[in-house]
C-alpha cells in the first residue's frame, strides 16, 4: 500500500476539493487518516440550469454525505461568475475560430488552482489537496509534476499549465494508487460514492449532444462539405462545430461512387467556409510531421535549446517521441519521430522527461505531412 503523506506539524489544515466523486472522497479520507486536520469545500463553476444535463446539484449532495461520514466540515463556493468569464468565453472564442479548446485545462489554471487555492488559504489552510491521479515530487529545480503509477488513469496532461508555485502548496495522494484501491478504500471506510460512475466531460456540456449545446451560443454558418479534389459531398452546419479528426455527424454516407469506408474532417478552410474531408481513419491528409504552439509553460527549469523528448497532443494519447525546440519568443516547435493523426489547433501539447512533465503549450499550427490536393 502506499504511503501516506504526513501534516508537517500536528493540525496542519489541509482544504480538499470535494466534487462530489470517490477520487475526492478518498483523497480526504487518506489525509484525515494521515494526521491532518481535512475540512472541505465544494465548487460551484457553472449555474444551475433546468435540463437535466448537469450534475452540480446531486454532485453537492454527495460531497455531503461523505463530508458527514468524515466528520469535516464541508464549505462551499461560488466561482461561476469567474468560469463564464475566463473559460466559457475562451471556448465560445476558441470555437469560432474554428480551434478546439480544452476547458478543463484552462479550470485547472484559471480557477482550482488560483482563485479556489487562494480561497482555501483564507480559510487557514496551508495546502490544497485533489483527487487528481498525478504525483508531486521534489526536485533540483522545485515540485515535479509527474505521471500516477496507474497509466490508465494519469492526469498530468490536464495539470500542464497550473503555476509551479501553486503545485507547492498541493497534495495528491491517489498519485500512487490504482483506480480499483481507490474504489475498494471508498467501500471499506463506507463511504457512500463508493460505487458511483466517473464523470465524463464538462459540467457544462455534461452528457448532452455537444452541437446542440454549442448551438445556444453560436449562430450556424452552413457551408459546402468537399472532397480534397473539390467535389461537393453535402452542407456543414458551421466550422465552428466540427474538429480535426471527426468522424460521426458528417451527414455524408453513401455517397455515388465512393467505397464504405467512413469520412473524418480533415480540415477546415475558413475563407470559403468549406469542411474538407477524406475517407479512411489513416488518410495521409489527417497526419502531420511537426506542429507550433503558443506561449509554452515551462513545469521544469527552461530550456534554451532543442532536446529529445515524448510529447502528448491529447488526453490518453501514449508517448510521442519528438524533439522540443525552444523559440524565443516564448513558443516552441515539435517535430514527431513518427507522424501525428488528427493533430489539433487550440488543443495542448504536452511535453514529458520519462515520467515527468515538463510543461506544454496550445497547439498553434500544424505541419502536413502531405499538402491537400497532392494527397487526394
């Protein structure tokens, strides 16, 4: 079993984001275990609608119960006000621009480890704790963000862009567990979300259809649907409501002439309004050689010139080697050993020494491997 990671003074307080899950749950549990004084508090980062699509309120029940079975004090806080206006606008931004954003790094940063930390230390705490899989280790250099031993569950990709100094106020005790203890350590302490389903997605989006979300924000810009050569195959609702790589909701099976083979979205021309698409999950126009991000964020000591390491450029990707090259003006350029498929602007790159993160950066341009009409 792990070890658990002691208070460095008797009734040190230590404030754990309870969302309600059994990741959070436990991560309480091991630290009240562990000699901390644990209290809780629930955030609140999106208002209650009348749909039925998000869970805030039973999410806030739940982190009761289990506050109750813990014996700690359970706070809440509205932040929703801050996530309309840092990240929900961002995504609307990022989506007409025809980008993919990733809202739950942009949360990590902007909000769970900013304004909700600084609230937890008003509150007389001296540490944040999550339930995110990923450990913090010392380092030459400061913390280290590093994978959790259950590959399967790692979430460091989502933690990139979290201030280092932020990290060093931070536990996260299920770095070092797999999901199955997780659940069993949930069952055996009674804890009531024992057996309670992950949650999937964003509280704002939840498990309704993404497009007829996205729809209550953005106007439809339909537009033609063509081939790499140009051939007129149907009419888009918006580049706004597709992503590189796509393949259900296209609208286009059995087209006249063309084989089974389903369609992906391989790019969007936004000056004629014009989704491009090609047939087959390993198309030649859905790989890319190299890709530029923006501003990076550095997790580990900065490096000034190019080096070998593995890059993610999505959630549960597994390691990419790659070689990093530092720009000075903050950027940086990656080329891949091996090319990308479906390689996304406004998604992150995430860049990893062995087991440790070393920052990342959004995904600003891509490289083809093949330029369009060349590979039709």
């Amino acid at each position: 079993m792990p070890a658990l990671t002691p208070p460095p003074a008797a009734g040190t307080r230590v404030m754990v984001a309870l969302s309600g899950g059994v990741d959070s749950a436990v991560t309480a549990l091991l630290l009240k275990e562990s000699g901390w004084d644990v209290q809780g508090f629930f955030m609140s980062n999106w208002e209650e609608d009348d749909d039925g699509y998000c869970s805030a309120a039973q999410d806030f029940q739940d982190a009761r119960a289990v506050a109750a079975e813990l014996g700690i004090p359970l706070h809440r806080a509205s932040f929703a006000a801050l996530y309309r206006e840092r990240i929900f606008a961002h995504f609307l931004s990022e989506h007409r621009a025809g980008r993919t954003p990733n809202p739950d790094v942009l949360c990590n940063r902007e909000i769970k480890f900013g304004p909700a930390l600084e609230w937890a230390r008003r509150l007389g705490a001296s540490h944040f704790a999550t339930g995110h899989y990923a450990r913090l280790m010392p380092a030459s250099d400061g913390i280290a963000l590093c994978k959790a031993r259950d590959s399967g569950k790692d979430q460091s990709y989502f933690l990139h862009a979290v201030p280092s100094a932020a990290l060093a106020r931070t536990l996260m005790p299920l770095g070092d567990f797999a999901k199955s203890e997780v659940r069993e350590r949930a069952r055996r302490a009674g804890l009531p979300v024992f057996d309670k389903p992950d949650s999937t997605g964003i509280c704002f989006i939840g498990e309704r259809p993404f497009r007829q979300f996205l729809a209550r924000f953005l106007d439809p810009s339909p537009g033609p649907i063509e081939s790499p050569l140009g051939e007129r195959l149907g009419t888009h609702f918006g580049l706004a409501f597709y992503t590189l790589g796509q393949r259900s909701g296209l609208g286009i099976g059995g087209c006249r002439g063309r084989t089974e083979q389903p369609w992906y979205v391989a790019a969007k021309d936004a000056a004629r309004n014009t989704l491009v698409v090609v047939q087959g999950h390993d198309h030649p126009l859905l790989a890319s050689s190299a890709l530029a991000t923006d501003a990076w964020h550095w997790l580990s000591a900065p490096r000034r010139t190019s080096f070998r390491c593995t890059v993610k450029v999505r959630y549960r990707q597994s390691d990419q080697a790659a070689v990093l090259e530092p720009r000075v003006d903050g950027s940086a350029h990656i080329e891949f050993a091996q090319a990308q498929r479906a390689v996304t602007p406004g998604q992150y790159a995430v860049a990893y020494e062995g087991e440790r993160c070393l920052g990342g950066g959004v995904i600003a341009s891509v490289t083809p491997l093949v330029r369009e009409r060349a590979a039709a």
